[in-house]
C-alpha cells in the first residue's frame, strides 16, 4: 500500500482521513522525500547527456540609485531633513482631499442652483410681458416712451432681484461646501481609525497564521525526526525492511536457502514456508482496496489465515486484543471504559489490513496496519515490518509507536462476548 502510495504519488480523502496528524505528517514527509529523489534521478539523466545550448542572455539589467556613501539610496518619508511628520502629512492630505470633494458637490449643486434661477426669471418676464401683451397695455397708452420705460423698469427690477436671488444662492452653496468638507474630513478620521482597527485585527490574524505555521513547522519536523529515529530502530532491532525479502519466493541456492529457512522457523516456529522455487498462481487477482465485505472475507480467509494472523504467538489460540471485523465506534465503544494503553485491532475496511485502536488519555487513536504485501507494518509511520500481527503488537508492548504520542500497548480489550464470531472470519 505504501509503495502504490509512493508511486501514485497519491492518497485517497477518505483514506487520508483515518490518519491523526503525526501520521499524515510522516506521510507527506515520505512522499516529498520520494519527489526529492525523483528531481535528484531526473537531474543526473541532464547531466549525462551533456551540456545544453544556452539560450540567449537578455542585455536588459538594472542599475540601483547610490547615495554619497556608495550604499544603494532609500529614502524613507518623515525621516529626511525637512519632511514633515507622517501625522501631518496625513492630516493635510485627508483636508486637502474633504476640501476637494466638497467643492466638486457645490459645483454640481451650484449648476442645479443657477439652472433654477435662471428658469425661474425666464418665467417671470415672459409672464410680465404676456399681462401686457394681454391687455394691451401698449396700445392704450399716449406716450409710447413712457411705455418702453415702465418696461425697463420691471425688466431692471426682476434683474435685481435675480442678481439678489444668486448672491443667496452663492452664500448657501459656500456655507454647504464648508458644512460638507467638515463632514467629509470627520468621515475620513473616522474611515482611518477603522482601518486602523482593522489592521490591528490583521495584524493578530496575521500572528495567529503564523503561530499556526510554526506549529505546523514544529510538527512536520518531528515527523521527520520520528521518521529517521524509527529506521534506526528498526536496524538496531534487525526488524528493517529487509523482512519483507525473507518471504519473497525467489530463486535461492542451496546454502543460502536452508540458512533463511533455519533463520525464519528459529524465529517466526509458528509459520509455515513455501520453499518451492515457482509461487502457486494466486486464486483470485485482489482489487487495490477492498470493495465489499465479501472481499475482505475472502483476503482473510485465503492470504491471513495461513499467516495465522490473529492468533496468540506459537499458540493455536486467539489473541484477546483481536476483534475481526467491527467498526470504528464499536472499537471506541468498548474501549470507552478501559484504562489509558488499552487496544485492540480490527480488520480494517479501508485497506488490505487492519486497524489499532488505541485508548489514550481522554480520547482515541486508530493507527491503520499494512499487511497489502508479506509483511505487517503501520501506514505511514512505523519503519519496522514484522513478520506476523502478533509479532507488530508484540513488538509495540516495549517500543512506542510515535515518540511525540508515546503510545505504548499495555493491556488488550477483550470482546464483550464469551465466544465471539470475529464478524464471520473464521466460519
């Protein structure tokens, strides 16, 4: 499973899910380890074929602005002789921008304004001149100057009082334009003091991101260092990755194959190896996951059985911590009222092998176990490949499974049945 994972370069949601963090840290940890070796291989191929013609370099370039001291010149506003403070130049620029805006508003409000007037005495001496229009004023009148001159004087009088009727108008329009750069300016205060609440709100949301990527930092680093702590365990151990080569069923010469096989019954008595020289075809072509219940039971029967997975080491009992098929809360439901390093492993549903669910303190922790290959290992953190389930679990009562968790398997979580059926395993 492990070595798809690699190759894919891919992990599956619902897979990457039933992984805690330490887990999928070391994962990823992994997989970027893999692109590094992959950059590192495709590298030395370029440079085996030899150099590449260069492309042509580009003239353009850039040349910094240097002070008297030859240092490139910064200048940094407020702080050069003759500036003005950063406080004074905001305000001014906040007065200057109110005043602006607020004489843009009067200008429209005043071309309303005159607009009105104008129309206004449009009216009045069309009106005059229709009243004597109208009643034929003219024509009834002696003297026509003394007429032209009454016409005047009205045509005078209603100047004046357009004239009047505008001053008033230029005086309210000015006392507006005061009025609304006061607003405008006040508005303004009032916008800056809100960014600057809102930049004392990013600025925390900016320091919570990065505590958040310090922590994600310091955990990625004790992934890494869990990873490489758990390869030199492994080897100081002699459980190393090596194992998993003791059960492939290669071509072996004479010496060479009884002193593997001395050495695999010596220590594992209770399995029994196929020696032969050709493997038995399989009896059916397992899908990359399991795809119903009946798979699963079928995998067992044909692929773990013969492993004696499950069982007491050297003992044709079962293990009390094995629970066969159960789900993830049937598994926390009975170990809800055992004590902090209770366990027991279930046949996983989401992988070619099983699950540990691990009693912690005040919650749980499930650690998926790979058996997809010929040998026993935790996905995606464990370094060490056991030869038989009872060998990880036995293994994991003296070693912890994570230095950061330092989950250590004490006691085993019996069944709540005296004579359970392992979710039709064994049938």
């Amino acid at each position: 499973m492990m070595q798809q994972i690699l190759q894919d370069m891919y992990i599956e949601p619902d897979l990457l899910a039933e992984l805690n963090e330490e887990q999928k840290q070391i994962l990823f940890y992994k997989i970027r380890e893999e692109q590094v070796r992959r950059w590192n291989e495709r590298e030395n191929q370029s440079r085996s074929l030899g150099p590449q013609p260069r492309r042509a370099a580009n003239r353009r370039s850039i040349q910094w602005l240097k002070g008297a001291d030859g240092e490139v010149w910064v200048w940094v506003m407020g702080e050069a002789p003759g500036d003005k403070p950063f406080e004074q130049i905001v305000e001014e620029l906040m007065a200057e921008r109110a005043r602006r805006q607020a004489q843009q508003e009067a200008q429209e409000l005043w071309r309303v304004k005159e607009a009105e007037i104008e129309q206004k005495f449009r009216d009045a001496m069309a009106k005059e001149k229709a009243r004597c229009v109208a009643g034929k004023w003219k024509e009834e009148t002696e003297d026509r100057r003394a007429a032209k001159q009454e016409e005047d004087r009205i045509h005078a009088k209603l100047k004046k009082c357009e004239e009047e009727e505008r001053q008033r108008g230029e005086e309210e329009i000015r006392r507006t334009e005061e009025r609304r750069a006061k607003e405008l300016y006040i508005s303004l205060k009032q916008e800056e003091k809100r960014s600057e609440r809102d930049d004392k709100e990013w600025q925390e949301q900016l320091r919570r991101s990065k505590v958040a990527d310090e922590e994600m930092t310091r955990k990625a680093r004790t992934a890494r260092d869990e990873y490489k702590r758990q390869s030199l365990r492994a080897i100081e151990k002699g459980l190393v990755a090596g194992l998993s080569g003791l059960f492939q069923k290669t071509h072996l010469n004479g010496s060479g194959q009884n002193r593997r096989h001395r050495m695999l019954t010596d220590r594992y008595p209770s399995i029994s190896y196929n020696m032969s020289v050709t493997p038995p075809s399989p009896a059916w072509v397992r899908p990359p996951r399991p795809d119903c219940r009946e798979s699963i039971l079928r995998w067992f029967k044909e692929e773990q059985r013969p492993k004696r997975a499950g069982f007491e080491r050297n003992s044709s009992s079962m293990a009390p911590w094995f629970h066969g098929i159960i789900s993830r809360q049937d598994s926390e439901s009975l170990l809800m009222h055992c004590p902090e390093g209770s366990f027991l492993v279930r046949v996983s549903e989401r992988i070619w092998g099983y699950t540990l669910s691990y009693r912690t303190a005040s919650a749980f922790k499930h650690f998926l176990i790979d058996a997809s290959g010929d040998c026993y290992s935790f996905l995606g953190v464990d370094q060490n490949r056991h030869a038989t389930l009872a060998d990880l679990v036995d293994f994991h009562r003296e070693e912890v499974i994570t230095t950061s968790g330092g989950e250590l398997l004490q006691e085993s979580c019996k069944a709540r049945l005296s004579s359970p059926d392992y979710g039709g395993l064994f049938q």
